[in-house]
C-alpha cells in the first residue's frame, strides 16, 4: 500500500501529460502487476474525462448586461482617458509624496540641520565654542520660533563650522531659494532669523528707536528687523567676538527679519 | 459572425460585439469562477471583472490565441489574485454547500445521442460538480486549475506559490478526495462502492 501511494501520484500525473518517460515506464511496469492500481487508474480518468461535461454553469441572469453596464459606467466615467487624479497610480503617488513630504518635514524639525546640508539656509558662527550649545539650548525651549529650532546648532556642527572658519573671516551669504521659505518667530512671520546671545557693539545704530520689539516668552528680546538691518547687524557680529550667533534665512519676500536675544545664562 | 469579426469590431468600439463575446463566453469563465471561489455573488463579479480586463485589454490582444482562450485565462488570473487576498486576510475554512437542487446545473447542449446515455451522463457531471463543491479550498483550487483551466503543474505551481513536486501531489490528493465523495455519492460510478481499489 506504501509502494502504491507513490504510484497515486504517477497516475494522476499521467492524466495531465506531467510525466517524464522514465515515470511513464516505472507506472506502466506497476500497473501490470497491481490490480489495485488499475482499479484506480480507471476511476481517475473517469473523473478526468468527466471534467469538460461540468464544464458549463449557467451565469447568472444579467450577466452580460451587468459586464455591459460596468464598461459603460467606466466609458462616461472616463472616456478612454482617464482623468490623471483618478488613476490609481497617481493615487498612490500622491499619497506617497505625502508620506515624503511629512517625512522631510519630521526630519527637518526633528534633527539638528547641518551647516552643510542648508540650501536655503546659511548658519554661521561667530564665536564657535561651548557657548553656541548652550546659546542653542536656550532655543529649543517653546514660545520660540520653529525657525529657531530649524536654525540649531549641535556642538558638533559648530565645532565643524569653526574649524572650516578659523582661518578666514567667514562671510555670509543670504542665499534665495526657490521657495518661499517663511518663519514664524513669537507669531510674526519673517524671511530670516537671527539669533544671538548679545547685541555687538554700534548694533543701537542699525536698529533705531522705532525697531519694534516683541518679548519671545522665555525672557529673551525679539527684535523686528529689515533684510537691511539684519545684514548690517552681521556685518557688526565679523568684528566682534565672543558672541555666539545663527542665522536661518529663507527666501526673501518682504524684508521682514527677525533678531532673537537670547540672554547670557 | 466569427469570433475574430466579434473581436475586430469590439476592438474598433462595438459594444454589441463585445456583448455577444460575453454571451458566448460567460458560461465557461463564471463557471471556472465558481469552482475557484465556491460562491456565486463572489464567482459572477469576478468573472464580469474579467471580461471588464479583457474590454480594457482589447487593443492590445493580438489574437494569438482565440478569444475565449484569453478571456478565459484572464479570469484564471482574476480569480487567483481574489485567492490571494483571500490567503493573505485569513485561513480559508472549506466551505461546503450541497443546496444544490435549485443551483440548475446544465444539461449538455448536445441531446443528440441516445437519450438514456444522455440522462447517465448529465447525472455523473451532477455529481462531479457537487464532489467539487464538497471539496476544501485548496483542493478544489488545482483541480479547477488544471481540469477546467488546463494550466500545467508549473503555472499552478506559480499561481499558487507552489513548488511543483507540491502542485503533483495535491493534485493527486485532490483526485483521491474527489473520488472518495462519488464513490460515496453512487451517482457517478453507478452504485455504492464494491471495489477492493476502495483501500487506496
């Protein structure tokens, strides 16, 4: 009975063309002395050759109307062409650019910026040392801007800042990007912000009397500034020393910059 | 009008040709759907999904094989991604249904014989598509592949994610249980079972 289950096999395959010539003779040499076997054999491709008569099963009524109705729903739905937002595929890209746009975004928000990676950014450091972490720490604290925090330095970023800007005076560019990069310090809106730990000397000049003011919620000065203004101010902070500053720009539209003091702890 | 006249004009457009290509082809591609998924809500929209790829897929048939060969595979592939699914969402139980007194299996069209022989037949494939029906899934599934689909053991092996040494002996599986339940039926082998090949 053993040896037979294997020949159940051989005997089904056979039926369906699936055996290769050494099979074919292995089965035929056992059918030949096993009753049993042909037995079964018969029966199998009774069943076999019954299959075609099973065949054909009435469709449901309707059938061919409904396959009909379903073309035509599909043909005014879309004659031919298919409206690009509702295919499938640009569905399912569009969800995607989604995920990728959060991503970028949590990313982004998420983990310090490197000097390097900012296309529409430009950090700069005056004073690379242990005082830009802490003068970034200071940041991270709510009720300051989002720009804030996207401007962050890690001590690393400005050790390496410091490193490639010892040796010359480093020189800062605003650079424009394509997209109209905005941020939003203590609820205004801005194309650039400046943070730094004190305002350098001569700073009283470039800002004027009638610089508005905001107090940013943590004890820090916010400063309402001009595109101007705020380059005059960094043009001040190359000269001077021992001021821990950063600066997040975006593209510029009105003009409208931001100084955030943060206080010396 | 041929089936290639059908196809050139539902290809330029003809609804009515395509509907005719439908009536002459829904009987065999809802009935592989009914074996492949055992339920007929399910078996009838997944057969008109097939004619709906083959409406969508027209001007790029080439008429290498006939019509009702394509169509016929596209409800193959249509019923096989169902199982897929179906697969992947949970572990299909057998689903047996015996109602089978108001389901109107057909006649064969051809009554041209002799009628007695006629009747004997209609009865054995009566009980074949009941034996199907009483089959479980997986079963059933090679079987309506390759007896009412005709795919070799390799596509099947494709198909269903199968090895081919796998595909054989279910097959051969799928056989023996089918056999057993008309054995048991007496309508197809003409009496309840006497044989001494009962023991395999």
């Amino acid at each position: 009975m053993d040896r037979c289950e294997r020949y159940t096999d051989l005997i089904s395959a056979r039926l369906d063309g699936e055996l290769t010539g050494e099979e074919e003779r292995e089965l035929e040499a056992h059918l030949a002395c096993c009753p049993a076997c042909r037995a079964l054999e018969s029966q199998l491709a009774a069943i076999h050759t019954a299959f075609p008569q099973v065949e054909e099963t009435p469709a449901p009524e309707g059938f061919a109307q409904g396959v009909m109705e379903r073309i035509r729903a599909q043909e005014s739905a879309g004659p031919k062409v298919v409206p690009l937002f509702r295919r499938p595929q640009v569905r399912a890209l569009a969800g995607l650019a989604a995920c990728l746009v959060l991503c970028v975004g949590l990313y982004q928000a998420g983990i310090p910026r490197r000097a390097g990676d900012a296309v529409e950014y430009v950090e700069y450091n005056v004073a690379p040392d242990s005082a830009a972490s802490e003068g970034t720490e200071k940041l991270m604290q709510p009720g300051i801007a989002v720009a804030s925090v996207e401007g962050l330095m890690t001590e690393e970023d400005s050790q390496d800042a410091g490193a490639a800007q010892s040796d010359a005076v480093p020189e800062l560019q605003l650079r424009s990007t394509g997209s109209p990069a905005q941020y939003e310090v203590a609820g205004r809106a801005v194309d650039a912000v400046l943070t730094l730990t004190q305002l350098p000397e001569g700073s009283e000049e470039i800002l004027g009397p009638e610089t508005e003011t905001l107090p940013d919620g943590e004890g820090g000065t916010c400063y309402l500034v001009t595109w101007e203004q705020m380059e005059g101010l960094l043009a001040l902070l190359q000269e001077r020393e021992g001021i821990t500053s950063s600066v997040t720009a975006g593209q510029k539209s009105d003009g409208l910059c931001a100084v955030v003091l943060t206080e010396e702890p | 009008m041929t089936e290639r006249e059908l196809v050139d004009r539902a290809r330029a457009g003809d609804q009515d040709a395509f509907e005719q290509l439908v009536l002459n082809n829904q009987n065999r591609v809802y009935t592989l759907a009914l074996r492949m998924v055992n339920d007929r809500e399910e078996a009838a929209d997944l057969a008109q999904e097939a004619f709906l790829k083959a409406w969508q897929g027209l001007p790029s048939f080439q008429g290498d094989s006939s019509f009702s060969t394509w169509v016929y595979r596209l409800a193959s592939n249509v019923c096989i991604d169902y199982l897929r699914k179906q697969k992947r969402r949970r572990e299909v139980e057998p689903v047996l249904s015996l109602d089978d007194e108001e389901s109107g299996w057909t006649e064969p069209a051809d009554w041209d014989q002799d009628p007695q022989r006629q009747l004997e037949r209609a009865e054995r494939s009566r009980a074949v598509a009941r034996g199907l029906e009483a089959l479980p899934d997986n079963h059933r599934q090679v079987l309506a592949l390759r007896e009412l689909s005709g795919l070799s053991y390799q596509e099947i092996g494709q198909a269903l994610e199968l090895d081919i040494g796998t595909v054989k002996s279910r097959i051969a599986r799928a056989r023996l249980a089918l056999r057993k339940i008309l054995l048991e039926d007496g309508n197809f082998f003409g009496g309840p079972p006497s044989n001494p090949s009962n023991e395999h």
